[in-house]
C-alpha cells in the first residue's frame, strides 16, 4: 500500500501544479484504501502546501505573478481559508466522504458539460478580479 500511495502522490503533485486536480483523484483513492475520510483530508493538505509553494516560487521565476493585484486577493483568502479549515476539521468522517463524493462529482459533470468553455469562463473570471 505504500509503494501505491508514493505512486498516486507523485501522480496527483504533478495534476495539482498543473491543473490544480490532484485532489479530486487522490483523495477518493485514499479512500478507497481504506484510510478515514479525515485524515485523508488532514494528509493531503502538506502535499497541496509544498506544491503550491513550489508553484509560486517557479510563477515568481517567470515573472507571472502580478503581486500588487493577486495580495488584495491574499487578504481576502487567508483569512477565509483558516475559518474554512477550522470548520472543517470539526466535520464528522461520514460527511467529509459524502462531500468528497459531491465534488469529485460535480467536477466530472464540470468536465463532461464542457471543459473549454469552462476554463474560459473560470479564466476570465480571475483576470476580471484581479484587473
């Protein structure tokens, strides 16, 4: 079970830099494994951690960043993030499986209605907030 959990978690690093999916693959699968729903959740958050701070340290190598308008957005997210995670930690293992169910869900159908137009909106939507 080890050599598979390495496996899916260099597999969903690479979705969550690139496409910010990992997640929605991996923690279903941690599931299925048989590890709780909670610590699932609680043990992905360190790989999403790391993998985002390399993803802003590698966007700030490039330049792609616009700080002056992305740290209006950070005194927004932060915040609203801890107040998310503090929540959510209170949550029983039934319901975190039942919304770890809805969202990989709700994203399929996302991907199934139409992927293109999708990121197109959700793109135009986060250069309408931060511009």
């Amino acid at each position: 079970m080890i050599i598979t959990l390495i496996f899916l978690g260099v597999i969903c690093g690479f979705l969550n830099s690139a496409a910010s999916g990992g997640s929605l693959v991996i923690l279903p699968l941690m599931i299925l494994l048989g590890i709780p729903p909670s610590v699932a959740n609680a043990t992905f958050r360190l790989p999403i951690l790391i993998g985002s701070a390399t993803s802003i340290w590698k966007f700030q190598q490039a330049s792609a960043i616009p700080w002056a308008k992305t740290t209006f957005l950070l005194v927004i997210f932060v915040p609203m993030s801890l107040i998310g995670a503090a929540l959510a930690s209170m949550l029983p293992n039934a319901l975190i499986a039942k919304m770890i169910k809805i969202s990989v869900l709700v994203a399929l159908a996302f991907l199934l209605i139409n992927p293109k137009q999708a990121l197109a909106q959700r793109a135009s939507s986060v250069a309408a907030i931060i511009s």
